[in-house]
C-alpha cells in the first residue's frame, strides 16, 4: 500500500534551517508529482511545494520562495524540502502528498516550530 513517512522537523531559531524528508513506499515514485503542504494551528492547510516526476520543474508558494527547495531522489523514493531562514510563520506541520489512481495520500506530518 501507498505510504508517506516524513521526518526532520523539530524546533530551531528564526534564521535557521532545517531539512524534511519524505520517504515514499507502496507505489512507482519515480512517476509521481510530490508535494509539500503545511498546517499552521488554527489555518487551513496550504501547499508549499511542488515538483515534478523527474524533478525538472519545481513551484512553490510565494512566501517561501527563495528560501525552501523542494527535490528529490529517485534512486532514494524520497522528497526532501530544505527550508533556509526559517521564520516563526513557518511554524506548522508540514505534509508531503501524492495521488496514485485517482486517490490522495498524505504523510503523518512533521512538526516544525520556529522560536526564540
């Protein structure tokens, strides 16, 4: 079966950095669109982050541009997400995500929290 297992997050300074992994299992990775999504407490859940099968094209929300890169490793079945000058807005779960055959399954969710 399709599962999505993140890990990295945890607590660090606003300017810090931190790198998620999403270590994907049950399907064909290598063909799949990933994205990262995020949960604030109290919001509703939004993507962050896009990136194509082969990795040649990436997206992100406006508010981490230039600071979050999406990859991936094939070879690996994981997506990672480096998050770089992290701010305490960035504090949220964050999920990966993908859809096999028409249905959607997410990750547990890592935590990340940013805080002085």
């Amino acid at each position: 079966q399709v599962r999505l297992v993140e890990s990295g997050g945890g607590l660090v300074q606003p300017g810090g950095s931190l790198r998620l992994s999403c270590l994907a299992s049950g399907f064909t990775f290598s063909s799949a669109i990933m994205r990262w999504y995020r949960q604030a407490p109290g919001k509703e859940r939004e993507l962050v982050a896009t990136i194509t099968p082969g990795g040649e094209i990436t997206n992100y929300v406006d508010s981490v541009k230039g600071r979050f890169t999406i990859s991936r490793d094939n070879a690996k079945n994981t997506v990672y997400l480096q998050m770089n000058n992290l701010k305490p807005e960035d504090t949220a779960v964050y999920y990966c995500r993908t859809i096999r055959l028409g249905a959607v399954y997410w990750g547990q969710g890592t935590q990340v929290t940013v805080s002085s």
